[in-house]
C-alpha cells in the first residue's frame, strides 16, 4: 500500500531546505529561519523508513542492491554537477574542474547532502540487520549502540573540506537519524500491543498524538531552545524538533486523510514535491540564480512567486525525467 505520508513529510522537509535558501532574498523573519531546521534531519529518517521498506521486500544480493539504489542517485547527481558547471562557465566545458566538482560535490553548496547520504544507503543493510528480526528491547538496544557510534562520528572524526554531515564519517549523528527511520519502520510493521492504535491510525490516538505534539511545540519554542537546535549535523535539539515537526505533521495528515478529505486534497502539491525530492534537492539552487538573475524578486508579488517559481520547476524536471525514463524503459521492452 501507498504511504502518501511520506511523500507529504518529504515534501515538508523540502519546503524547508527551499525556504531556509531563501533566508535574506524572500524574507528577513529569523524566527521564521529557524523554523526550517528540521529539513535535512526529518528527511534522513524518512529515507531510513523508506530503505527499510526497501530491504524487506528485495531478493537481491547486497552488492547488486547497493548498485541498484545509489545508481537512482548518482546519476542525476551527475546530470545536475553538469548543468551547474555548464551554467557557471557560460555554456564553456571544463573537464578538470567538472571532474574537482564531482569529487568535492561543491558545484552548489547543497551537494554535500550527496556525499553523506550515499555513505548511509551503502551501510542501509548492515543497519537493516541490526533491527530486524530483533524483539522490541533488543532494537533498542541496537538503537542505543548507534547512537553511541554516532557520538563518535560526530565528535571525533573528520573528512576536510566539506561541510556538514559531508564533514563526517556515515554523516555523523545523520548516521542515527537513518537508523531511527529503518527502527520505526520495522516497529510500525510489528508493534508492541502498546503501540498499535498509534499505528493503526486510531482516530482519538491521532487527535491526542497532534495535541500533544503542538503542546510540545509551543514548550519547545518558549524555552528557547530552538536557538540551539542549529547544528549540521544535527544535535539533540535538532532531533527532538525535527520529532515534533514530523508528529504535527504527520498527524495532521492522518485525521485529514480520514476525517476531511478536502483537506488532504490540498496536501496534494506538497506531495509532489516530495515525490519528486531528489530534483528539488539538485535544482532549487539553479532557480534561486536564475530568479535572482531575470530579476523576478523586482515585480509585484515577487517574493511570493519567487519560491514557488523554484520549487514549480525542479517539480518539473524531475516530472520530465522520470516519464522519459519510464519512456525509454517502455519502448525497450517493446523493440
């Protein structure tokens, strides 16, 4: 079945990268800024949610799997470090420094999630192993164990010239935040009799989870502790707002999606910019430039349309790409 929450969460975490570029050029609100700190942290445990769903269904061996999920990744990585580096160099191909440009994934400032995030999809089964097939305490305790490791990750390692997660070994505390999305996703599929309403989607324990979470909310942020969530990678404030956000989120959706259906309809945009999350990674950054460059911010109304200008047409490439890609496969079995 079709988890559409997750394309909504995903389409959040990416409203958020967008918006916290925009920073200074949309809008000069730093409470607003801060709002957005939960981005990348909330995406990492969605994609460890979605890896474990991944792994649990594959019947291919470990190396032709890694192959098969970094390929989806690598590729438009690739694509987009050229049409970065063409569009730098007016139109000029440059091979030595494209070459530098894919090594250091610095063609634009939003790369370094690449590097880091492949590093996670390599070790997914290893963490996948860790979890499944573990009684409830014993995944805690492998939970525990990894968040140990990645304290050391953070604290005592480093890979020089980059930024972030990029910055260290498995994406530092990113290397928790993966394992805490395969862990509940394996929790979800077999949960303690404790937790199944909240997974069955039990309409009260939705309504109490979603009050309870903007209560948390509204603590959280008058105890001024979304000043110290800023860390990349992300810290213990990062992750414990980054919960709230995808609980108030993802409760929302569930009642709507169950009680008001005209409401989850409006989530439908955000959807697709979660399904289509890789392009708007890669090309946001492309179309702030360009924005800024054909002098969009200038016009009435630019500051609204100057984000949804961005967000509208990385949707779109990553629209094109995957009908051509579904394209080519087609007339490939056909031939």
């Amino acid at each position: 079945m079709k988890l559409r929450w997750i394309n909504f969460l995903k389409g959040a975490a990416m409203l958020a990268v967008v918006f916290d570029h925009l920073y200074g050029l949309v809008y000069v609100n730093a409470f607003i800024h801060s709002l957005t700190i939960y981005s990348v942290t909330l995406f990492i445990i969605l994609a460890g949610f979605t890896s474990s769903i991944s792994i649990g269904r594959t019947k291919m061996p470990i190396r032709a799997y890694i192959v098969k999920r970094i390929t989806p990744i690598v590729v438009p990585y690739l694509v987009a470090t050229l049409v970065y580096h063409l569009y730098w160099n007016n139109l000029r191909f440059d091979f030595n420094v494209f070459k530098n440009q894919v090594i250091m994934f610095n063609a634009s400032a939003p790369f370094y999630f690449v590097l880091f995030f492949l590093q996670l999809i390599v070790v997914s089964p290893l963490l996948y192993r860790v979890f499944h097939g573990r009684v409830f305490y014993q995944q805690l305790l492998g939970l525990f164990f990894i968040y140990l490791m990645s304290f050391y990750l953070t604290h005592f390692t480093s890979v020089a010239n980059y930024y972030g997660g990029a910055s260290r070994v498995l994406g530092g505390s990113y290397l928790f935040c993966f394992s805490l999305g395969i862990f509940l996703q394996l929790l979800s599929s077999n949960p303690p009799i404790f937790l199944k309403k909240v997974f069955q989607s039990d309409i009260k324990i939705l309504v109490v989870g979603l009050v309870t979470a903007l209560i948390a909310m509204f603590i959280y942020i008058n105890a001024h502790l979304l000043d110290k969530s800023w860390a990349n990678p992300p810290n213990k404030n990062t992750l414990f707002y980054t919960i709230i956000i995808a609980s108030i989120l993802f409760f929302a959706f569930q009642i709507a999606e169950k009680r008001i259906k005209q409401l989850a309809l409006i989530f439908t945009p955000i959807e697709l910019i979660g399904s289509n999350s890789l392009y708007v990674f890669l090309y946001h950054s492309l179309f702030i430039y360009i924005g800024q460059r054909i002098g969009l911010l200038t016009i009435n109304s630019g500051k609204i349309l100057f984000p949804i200008f961005c967000l509208v047409f990385s949707v779109l490439i990553g629209i094109i790409t995957t009908k051509s890609k579904a394209l080519i496969k087609f007339r490939g079995l056909n031939l």
